[in-house]
C-alpha cells in the first residue's frame, strides 16, 4: 500500500529546491539524501532525495537530476508517496497510517457506538479523524488525545470522547438519565 508523505509546493529560489507540503510526521526519515519516492502521477518519478532541509518551518527538497526553476516547476502539484506494508508500522509510538484505522469502530468511553473510521485526514495544525456516524452523517473528530482517547487497532476501536453536540444522534446528558440540572422546584 503506498501512502502520500508530502505534496510538491512552489519552488524556492533559482537553484532546483521545491517547498513541500507535508503529510508525514517523520520528514527527517522520509527526506533523507538518497531516498527514493514515488510519485502521483507516475510519470514525475521515482524521485530521488539530493537534499532537504528546513528554511523558516517549511522543508525544502531538491531531487537528483532536476535543476533549475523550471525543472522543478514541472513537478508543482505532484504527490510523493512511499510503499507500506500492511504490517508495516509507523516508526513513532502513538502514530498510524490511514489504512490501519480505516474500517474501526468509533466508541465512547462509555461504549456507545459512535460510527465508523471512514478515514484519516493530515492538515498542518491536526489530523482529523472521518466517522461515518451512526446516522450516515459524516463527522470531523480533530485526533487530538483530549478527543480520541484511545486507539486499539488490534481490537478494531477507537475511543472518541466528544463534546456535546458533535454526534447529533447522541443524547444529551439529561435524556441519558444525567443530572437533570437546578430546575427543581425549590431550587
């Protein structure tokens, strides 16, 4: 299965670097001089890492045999991709690739099912999980710990604690046998 680490952006200066929009939380494994990427379309590659570094939080990436401003140019738009197994795992603690969590149950702590991981989308701020909730609707979870407490793959689960409101076909605490607030007579 092969999975996007970045997008080619604009290039930088005269001299073949091209700014990358990442989707990796790994650049400095995934860019090292050297590295062979493959690439959407097929035709632009593979690529071949010559140099990356980082100029003002944005990595810059120059490939062997392409020069020149216009070199690069031609590659704007193009997706890098590397091949992982499916028993391949990230190398850090705490990180999965979209087809692993593709397909697991989103639960609350309580048990209560919530819906279906329909997909892992990278943004540069936070990730977010798509669950296809119960009621069809397709629900944004930022995948943040405070949000998604737990991620067992092997036991096909997820564990979104959300806020209220976020999957409309929960009920609200009252409705739930919850607190029923101060409206008490006498209160």
């Amino acid at each position: 299965m092969e999975y996007v680490v970045a997008r080619i952006g604009r290039p930088h200066g005269v001299k073949g670097e091209v700014t990358v929009e990442l989707r990796t939380d790994s650049p400095d494994l995934r860019f090292v001089p050297g590295s062979v990427l493959r690439t959407d379309p097929a035709a632009a590659g593979p690529l071949t890492v010559a140099s990356a570094r980082f100029h003002q939080q944005t990595l810059l990436v120059s490939f062997e045999g392409v020069s020149g401003r216009e070199g690069v140019e031609a590659l704007r738009g193009t997706l890098l991709l590397v091949d992982v197994s499916d028993g391949a795992e990230p190398e850090e603690e705490d990180a999965w690739y979209p087809h692993q969590l593709q397909g697991l149950a989103a639960v609350t702590p309580g048990g209560v099912a919530l819906g279906t991981v329909k997909d892992l989308l990278t943004g540069l701020a936070q990730d977010l999980l798509v669950v296809t909730g119960t009621d069809g609707d397709e629900v944004l979870v930022p995948f943040v710990t405070a949000l998604v407490p737990e991620v067992d793959v092997r036991g096909g689960r997820v564990v979104v604690d959300p806020p209220l409101g976020l999957f409309v076909e929960l009920p609200a605490p009252e409705e739930a046998g919850g607190p029923a607030g101060d409206d008490e007579p006498g209160a």
